[in-house]
C-alpha cells in the first residue's frame, strides 16, 4: 500500500513522548508511518504526492481547547480596539466615530478588546467621552476580558438602565455620585445584550467559516467555542450544525452549553440534546465528528485584570472580586449537570472562585474518568492542585494572559501572586494535562505568541513571572496539542503523529524547536491539514 502524501527533508515532531522524526506518511486521512526519510520514502508510490519541507517543521496540529469561535467571527466585523493597535482614548473615539459615520442611524456600533489597563488614561472610557464620539448610535465596547464594557447613552436607554437599576446578583451596575458611568460588568451585561439586535443564522454561519478559516490559517485542525448561546441562544446550535453540514465548520469542535440560568444548557436538554461522552450511547463512539456536544459552563467569578476575579485576600485596590453565583446556587449548578452527564467546564480565576467550584465538583461526584475541567485556573492553590489530580479534575489554562495581562496583575495583586499564576510547568509535572489555550477573542489566537509565553513567562513590556514555571518548547507544544486533545477525550485519535492517528497536522514554516524564543512570533503555518486534507495551504503546496 502506497501513501497518500510524504512529507520528507525536514522535521517531524511526533509528540513529547515519541520525539522527533524526519519524515512522515499519511494514507486515507490518518499517519500511516513515521521515522526515517528511507523508510517513509519507500512508501512513495506513482500517485504520491510529496511535499518537501525544506527544513522546515510537522507537528501534530495545535488544538484551541477554549475559545469563543462563534463570537470570535462575528468580532472579526466589530471595531478593533485591542491594545496592539489602539492606547489612547481618542484613537479609540476617532474608530468609533468612522465606523458610526459608516453606520445607519439608530443601529448598533460595536467595539471589541479594549484594555483600560493600556490607554493612555489608564481606566475605562466613561458614558461622557463615548457621547461625544458616537451620539446617535447605541454604542457598546467590550474590555478584551469579556466581562465587562461602557456602553453610551443611547445603548443605556435602550436596555432600560437608569441611575435607579438595580445591580442584577452576579453583575454590577457602575455609578459615581448616583449617576452611570457606562461601565457594566459581569451578568449586567444581560440587560444590554438583550436590547442588541441578534445575528440572524446566515450571519452566524458566516462568522463560524471566517473564524475557522482564521484558525486554520494558524495551524488549528480543532477547537472549541466555550460558551454556545452566550449570545443567540438555540439558534447558535442551529447555525453550528449548519455550517457543519455544509462543510463550513473546518475544526473538529468540541462545543460547550452555555449553562449560567440565562445561557441555553436547560433548554438544548429539553429539546433532546444529550452529551458526548465515550460509551455514552449518544454519539461518543464517533471521535470523528465535526460537533461533538460534550460539556457545560459556568461562571464562578470574573476577571482578575478587571478587578472581579474572586479571591481569599484583597486586591491592592481593595475588594475580592465578585462571585457570579452564592455557592448553594452554583453547586447546585454542578450537581444537576453532572448528573446529566455533561463534561463540566466551570470558569473560575480567583483562588476563592476555585475553592467554590472545587468544592462543588467533589461533592457532585468528579472522577478521572468524566475529566471536569476549571477553566482559567489562573491563581489555585497547592491544596487545591492536590485535590484536582485526585479527582482528574483538569486545568485549561492560557498562558497568554501573562504575555498580555501580567503587568497588569501586579498592579492588581502584586508580585507574589503574579509570579505563581498560570503554573504551567507545575500543573505538567504534577499530571494534570494542562492544555493551553488563549480564550480569544479574549486574548490572541495566534499560538506563536503563546509559545513564546510558555518557553519564557515574559509579557509584552518585558517582564519576566514566575521563571521557575518555563517550559521547554517541546513541552509547550505538548500543552497546545496532546493535552488539548485529552481535554475533550480525542487524544487516542489526534495529539501526536504516530501511525494510526488523525493526519491532523500543521507545517511551520521554520523548525520552532531549533529557535531561539525571541524569533517565534515570526514563524508562520504553511499547510494545516485535517483527516489529511489541507484547510489551510499557504503556498498551495497541495493544489
């Protein structure tokens, strides 16, 4: 039997266990051998086709264990206001003012992925200073976190929030002196998502192919949207298991219920929806699935740069964050979904946020063979790791918030907590199988930067947190493929490039393993196959 493709004058890394190769084959969608560029040669028949790598690097394709795809994409057409492009409040004001000159009057203005903690004001834009840009539009900008934006006058009126709302449990309604400020945070937000107008199902396709595509342009053969009718309700199943029908969703996804009372998780249940879980009767025997619909989220806490992470001791501001839910009501959460069988993936940042989801989990029965997960992780405690590997209770950490946020947490929390956050050389040593992700848009997809933050734990101002917690680049890549595969119960199918596996791959456009770490944010993916055909080829190396 001949190989479908050889890909040979190279590097292949098969995975942390099995090392590096030079050559690779692949036959009917899966690696049929790996080892010597003789020995894959060999396998070469007349209608192989080769690809030469010329030095460059295979590896088993990276894997987005958390992420918000769906909004991801549909954020690809809303105002960029990240902190890489935008640090002043007036050049966030002038983006808001051209896209509402290009907008009809009356209709949304959005704007995604500011950074208060990088303008030049250091705080958030108030209503005022968003009114004098954008006066006769509903405008909301959301901080890059998620948990919380300014809206401006218009867009509080039409939510219906006055100076006299009060803050919904779990969410917080800014005022100073009696009067709004704009900034809304955590479950408020509801109230404003509610009078925006919803994406309609084509849309929504839409966005899931472009953001695949994006993803796929990175290397990504799978991933995850970690919060499905967050937005859109049922209608974002629908518009997913669309796009999966006509070929439009190009990752293998492993999709998770939004499961807060307002997301969808009780109303998907209903309507038949069961989990994926292996031997579970409901699909789990189909690995090769392009939507697999295995877990549910909730939240426990916020965010840590936008001071509502939960935590035992104050922040340097003061305060400890802010509990989504009271325990009683989140461990009921949890018992009632595990209970359904779902794979629980609970957002939690802060220790104390831990703690509570922690707690809740062993009482509803975790074991290491339903693989809950806590999603962040940012800031956990020994005991608390201990208590984690003994229930397999997994870690789905993203590293580049230290690369993006970590000056920030000092300001925040100080060095002490800083240096410990994210312990990804810890969380690997110990077995936990931290699987590294970057909660985009939250964060950059771009797994280039989260490698270097992995490899060095230094942010984009140069600081360097926690050295102890470095990992070697074959380590990083391990988190960023094998262990996000084992997150979602795929890693004897993709993960590695050894025979018998999905010819899910990625080719770099240089060996990263022989870099030195400032050069990898210039490498690039050339080719991302899955199941052996190409989703991505940047030099139409396989047309």
């Amino acid at each position: 039997m001949n190989a479908d493709i050889i890909f040979t004058g190279g590097s292949v890394f098969r995975g942390l266990a099995g090392g590096m190769a030079e050559a690779l084959a692949v036959s009917a969608g899966k690696v049929m051998a790996v080892g010597a560029r003789a020995e894959i040669e060999a396998l070469a028949g007349p209608g192989t086709w080769r690809v030469a790598l010329d030095g460059r690097l295979a590896i088993p394709a990276f894997h987005e264990a958390h992420m918000h795809l769906l909004p991801f994409g549909l954020g690809l057409s809303m105002v960029n206001l990240r902190a890489e492009e935008v640090r002043t409040l007036e050049e966030a004001r002038r983006r808001l003012r051209a896209a509402a000159e290009a907008t009809p009057r009356g209709q949304w203005v959005l704007g995604w992925g500011y950074d208060h903690g990088a303008l030049d004001i250091a705080r958030h834009p108030t209503v005022t200073e968003l009114d004098a840009a954008v006066p006769d539009h509903p405008l909301l900008i959301m901080r890059t976190c998620g948990h919380m934006g300014v809206a401006n006058s218009a867009a509080l009126r039409a939510a219906g929030i006055g100076h006299n709302t009060p803050d919904p449990e779990g969410g917080v309604i800014e005022r100073r002196g009696g009067a709004l400020t704009g900034l809304i945070q955590e479950r408020a937000l509801s109230l404003i998502k509610a009078a925006m107008p919803a994406p309609d199902e084509t849309r929504m396709v839409n966005a899931i192919e472009a953001a695949g595509r994006h993803l796929a342009s990175l290397g990504f053969a799978s991933a995850t949207d970690m919060n499905v009718g967050m937005n859109s309700g049922l209608a974002e199943i629908a518009a997913f298991e669309r796009a999966a029908r006509e070929g439009r969703c190009l990752q293998r996804m492993w999709q998770v219920l939004a499961g807060n009372p307002e997301g969808i998780a009780d109303a998907a249940w209903e309507a038949g929806l069961r989990p994926w879980l292996p031997n579970s009767g409901t699909g789990g025997d189909d690995p090769d699935a392009a939507l697999r619909w295995g877990a549910v989220k909730v939240f426990a806490d916020g965010s840590a740069g936008g001071l509502t992470a939960a935590f035992f001791d104050p922040y340097i501001q003061g305060g400890t964050g802010v509990f989504t839910f009271p325990t009683e009501t989140i461990h009921a959460l949890l018992e009632k979904f595990h209970g359904q069988g779902w794979q629980l993936d609970i957002h939690a940042i802060g220790d104390a946020a831990i703690e509570q989801v922690l707690t809740g989990m062993e009482a509803a029965g975790a074991t290491p063979e339903r693989r809950h997960r806590i999603e962040h992780c940012g800031f956990v405690t020994r005991d608390q790791r201990r208590r984690m590997k003994a229930r397999g209770i997994l870690p789905v950490p993203q590293p580049v918030f230290m690369y993006e946020f970590g000056d920030l947490y000092l300001r925040n929390l100080g060095r002490p907590r800083t240096e410990s956050a994210y312990p990804m050389k810890t969380w690997l040593e110990e077995g936990h199988h931290p699987s590294a992700s970057s909660d985009a848009p939250v964060s950059t997809p771009d797994p280039f930067v989260n490698l270097f933050t992995m490899v060095t734990r230094q942010t984009n101002k140069g600081t360097v947190f926690g050295p102890e917690e470095r990992l070697s680049i074959q380590e990083a890549l391990h988190c960023y493929t094998w262990c996000g595969a084992y997150s979602s119960f795929a890693e004897n199918q993709r993960g590695t490039l050894e025979p018998g596996m999905d010819a899910d791959i990625a080719i770099l456009s240089r060996d990263i393993t022989a870099l030195a770490p400032e050069e990898y944010m210039g490498v690039r993916c050339d080719v991302t196959l899955r199941g052996g055909i190409a989703i991505h080829d940047r030099h139409g190396e396989l047309a």
